[in-house]
C-alpha cells in the first residue's frame, strides 16, 4: 500500500528525472540503492517515482508513492515521511497528498464537533462570528471585561490571541476563569451562549492539565498550534478529549509544504474541527485559489474553516459569498479598534453576518 | 528586558520601516496599537523596531526588540514570539537572535554531555567518528547484524536512520534489544564502545518511554527531531533525563529560519547535546558560510557538530579541515555502499579520522 505525494520542484528539465528520484530515495530509504541487498526494501519500501508533469516556468509536479508501512500510526513519523528531509531542500514543495481512505480512518476522529458547535449556539445555517482576547500583556480581569463586550454583541465564539500562554502575567487558570465569568454576564443579557476557545500552549503534560481545567470549567472548545505543539501532541489531544472541539492556529506553518494541504488536510486528519488560516486579502500573501482549496479540504474532512489575518467588518459580505455559510468568520484587531464601541461594533458584525444573504 | 531578533525582510526601500513596524506588531500583540488602551502594552510588550539595514538586492535586516515577558518558560512560545505568525508571510526570514543570558539561563541544562561521550570513547582531542543504520524496512535483526559490522571498522558512533520509528517492521524495543547486542559483539572484537543512538519518536509520553527503556538498556544518548516531536518535547525530554546525551535531527526544518539560527543556537539551547545537519557540499543546499556559522555557534553552547548529509569517506580530509576536531563526522549511506566490506570501510573511516593532520 502507498500514498501518492505530490511534490512541486523547481529544477531544469534534463535534470528533474533524476531530482524526482531523488526525493523518491531521500522520503523512503535516505540511501544509495546499490548499498540495499534485502530485495523486499527494494520492491515494498523504496519510494516509487509515479509521474512528473511540467508546470512551466521551470518547476515540475513530482509525483510519489511512499509505502504506508513507514508511516506507522505516529502523526510525527506521517510528517516525517512526507517531508523530513526533503524540507531542507529550498527547491522543494509539498504539494498535495493524495490521502487513502486506511491512512484517512486511522488518523480521523469522530466528526461531531462542528455540528455540535452549532447546536449550541442555535445557529444551523449561518456562517458563525468569531473575534479574539487581545492584546497579549493585559491582566486576566481585563481580558474577562474584553470578551464580556465582545460578547454583547452576540458573537458566537471568542478566542484567546494565540500569544497568550502561561506568561506571568496572564496565566491560564487564572485567564480562563474571568473570561469564563465574562462571557456568563453577557450571556444574561443577549441569551446567547458565546463560546470561549482558550489557547493551549507547553509540552503534553501541560496540554493535558489546560484541556482538563477547559472541560472541568464547562468549556467545549480549546485551540491549539500543532506545528508549534507537534503534530503528536495535537493527535494525542485529539484522542484523549475527543468530546472537545479543537481549533487549529497556523502559528509556526510557513515550511514549504502548500497551506490547503497542511491547515486544510493533515490539521483536520489529524484532529482539527476548526482550522485558523490567514485569508487573501489580509496581512498575509495566501492566494484566493489556495484559501479556496484549504476551505474545501477542510470541509471534506468535516471540519470548518475560520478565515482570519486581517479581516475587516467592511469585507463581510464579500468574504461571505467567497467562503459560503460553513464558515467561522474571524475579525480580531479591527473589531478592538472600535474601543469604547466594541459591544455595538460586535453587533453590528453579528447582524451582517446574520442578514447576509448569499449570491 | 528584551530579546534581540533579526528578520531578513524582501521589500522595496520605501516601504522597509512600514513593514519593520508590521513584523514588531505581529510578533507581539498582533492588533492595531490604536485598539490598545492599556499604556504598559505600549512601552513594555510591544515589539521595539530597533534597527534597519539595507543588504543589498532588495533585502533588508530588520533587527526586532520583543518583550521576554511574552515568552514564560515554554520552548513552543519562545518559537511563537519570535516567528510564529511571521512565517507565514514568504517575504521574512528568521535570520538570528542576540540571546541574552537570563533566558539561556532559563532553558539551558548542565552541559557535560559532550565531554562525557569523549571520555567513554577514550578520545579526548580527535573528531569523532558516525554511521546510520538503514535502511528502514529492515528487521531489528538485521539492523542488529548491520550495527556488530559498521561497529567492527572501530567507529565512535551509530545512530539510527531518522526513519526508523515504531513501524510494524521494526518495534522499537526490538530493535534497540538487536543493535545493543551486535555492537556488544563488535565490542568484544575491537576493544572500542561504539555508541549507539536510537531515533526516539511519537508523543511525550512515548518519547519518555523509549528514553526509559534506552537508558534502562545501558545506553546513554537518544536522537529525536524536534521539528517533528515539538520544540516543547525536546525541552522535556532534556529536563527530565539529564544523563542522557540528546542528538537533534533536523528532519522538517525547513522553515525560513536561518540554519545556524535554529540548528546551531536554538536546537542547543533547548538542550541538544549534539546537532546533525546537512553539511556543505552534499545533497543538500546549505552554504559553506551557514555550515561554519552552525558549527560555531552550536560550541559555543557546549554541543557538537555533526555534519552529515551525503558525505563520503574520500571528503574525509577536507571536512576535517573545515569543521575541526570538535566535530562527529557521520558518513551514512555511502559506507553502506561496501556491503560485504562494510567493517573494513568503516576502519578505513576511523583510520582516516585518526591520523588526520589539521591543516
């Protein structure tokens, strides 16, 4: 059995024939062939050269079969075979991978999350609200006030910045609690139950302890930044409280490997209900093309996408028809920027998310 | 108390100090400063724009002041402050960081790892001497079989190909039982302790657990690839077994951050003891200046170099003569190229190492 990646790598024509073979050797077995005397590593090991198709402009869409029996059942050993090595070479891509359905079942958790996540904001059809704890460097109290405002205008989830973490100032337990009682006293005057997606950061212990706080405070959501974390720690996370819906954050993503494969596929294959992507037309240089493929991959893995990075109240109608209705639409810092405004700017978001209709 | 960090940032001249500013907010509160109403944020969490300076052909240096109260005691959110948002955007490079003492006080475990590994060698001043065993798809006993032969040629030490895991084919527990057995064999021959490396992979808890049955098997050094396993990982592993010698591979490294910067000063920081890297003028495309720069900055943190990569026995001379004796040379796959003559290629190896003459 083999999984067949593809790999994008810029290299003269009479040279990429050999550049493929290359990568087929350095992604499987890292070693002269001529040096391997056991023919089963020759036949059922090595990585298969399947097609090389030229893209123009001098780089080629490399196509390679890596044998399944490498890869184990180890979310670090998945990234590993598919760009260990081959991440060091800066000529080189990760593509796309054309995921089999075994490698699929084997990663995949229950699917139940973001349908859940809408139960409870009573929300079936609408794209959902987001907003997120900002900045890093307020006290716990006032990070509890902010997501209070945020959550009068009815937003439907409000994440911690992914720069907070267990720093001196802001502690997670501490954190959790006030924004927990934050988004408790909003909910007595909207009677909308926002839900509050803290960031968990540390080693697996410390991923365990924060999750464990989360659901023992009755939260349902964590997030958390799998390139930074690990991939094995998101896939031990994702196992170990799979009755919570895990965010991904992309912190940390920009290797070589294209984002709708990283943030739209292995994020969700690897436990990810909601993945954090900065979407075309923000701060960051993802194309319209990519955002689109990395939304629909993530909805085939039953996930869904929450474009961020940038993102503006002006824009919603726009960003609406581009992603459609299953979608969690982020605006962090511009929302903040109303101030003393937030709760009627969050309002205002909310409603036009609401009254959207799509074209 | 801030933290130095240098971006190399591709920009036209006349939006360099827009952009500058863009990289010190995002890589501290990530929102717009006019959102912010707290003025301690302002002066002591947002990142400082300290310096700019023209490279040349478009590219710029941007030297960054980041709070260190953004980073606490975890590896995964030092790596988040300096570059977590910011490596998502293609035009920036992590390029270095000036480590101020307090926090590589604050990370750094005893160093007396690589002292010891020479005083169990009986090799005080020569460079020392490293293959792999490969390929995966191996049984653990012919991995076993391939260890007692390279071991024979009398080199210092053997690590595990980077692929090897917790696949089917190869359980750990197997294969580190067959590789201590066939060195103990070589042993009784040569007089000399090779050194055997097992490549440690998966989650904390399975990362603790085969550190456990290493140290329990009598072995003393492991390897993990801390791009995959989680820079938190690493910081655990190193905290908790402090006798163990940690070599770092630098498997999905290829984030743009400067080598010398992640391999030599942030891989050691965080407690490798020993760093491999493509060398120079093997598969990979790594410079002779960065490889210099890496190896440098890698001792000045008390670990040693291990240039690898597609080296070969007949560069021998002069990758001595570039890195110097405080260095592990490692020739993987090319010494397996003798096949039946592996012992008497690994002792031409070790011969070799042994009577160079430093230019």
């Amino acid at each position: 059995m083999r999984v067949s990646v593809t790999y994008h790598v810029r290299s003269d024509a009479t040279e990429i024939a050999a550049r493929a073979q290359g990568i087929a050797v350095e992604q499987s077995v890292e070693m002269p062939l001529a040096a391997i005397d056991e023919p089963s590593v020759l036949t059922d090991i090595v990585g298969q050269v399947e097609d090389i198709a030229d893209l123009g402009n001098g780089t080629f869409a490399v196509r390679i079969g890596l044998a399944l029996a490498t890869i184990g059942e180890d979310a670090g050993q998945l990234a590993n075979m598919l760009f260990g090595n081959t991440s060091l070479q800066e000529d080189v891509t990760l593509a796309d991978i054309d995921l089999p359905d075994t490698l699929i079942a084997q990663f995949t958790r229950p699917r139940y999350h973001v349908a859940r996540l809408r139960r409870t904001l009573t929300s079936p059809h609408r794209a959902l609200t987001a907003s997120a704890l900002k900045p890093q460097g307020l006290p716990p109290d006032r990070l509890g006030k902010l997501a209070e405002r945020l959550a009068m205008g009815g937003l439907d989830v409000i994440k911690d910045d992914h720069g907070l973490a267990e720093q001196r100032y802001s502690p997670f337990a501490d954190r959790i609690r006030h924004v927990t009682a934050g988004l408790a006293r909003a909910v007595r005057h909207t009677g909308h139950q926002t839900q509050y997606v803290p960031s968990l950061t540390g080693n697996l212990d410390q991923l365990r302890e924060q999750a464990t706080l989360a659901r023992d405070t009755g939260l349902t959501c964590i997030m958390i930044a799998p390139m930074i974390a690990g991939l094995p720690a998101l896939q031990a996370l994702a196992t170990e409280f799979s009755d919570l819906t895990i965010f991904a954050h992309p912190a940390l993503g920009g290797l070589r490997i294209a984002p709708d494969l990283l943030i739209g596929k292995l994020f969700p294959m690897l436990g990810a209900d909601a993945v954090i992507f900065p979407s075309y037309g923000g701060r960051f240089g993802y194309s319209q093309a990519a955002c689109h493929r990395l939304a629909e991959n993530a909805r085939s893995f039953g996930a869904i996408p929450v474009p961020a990075g940038g993102m503006t109240l002006a824009r919603t109608d726009e960003i609406l028809d581009f992603y459609g209705p299953d979608t969690i639409l982020l605006i962090g810092g511009n929302l903040l920027l109303a101030r003393e405004e937030i709760p009627r700017e969050a309002e205002a978001f909310t409603r036009a998310v609401a009254a959207h209709e799509y074209r």
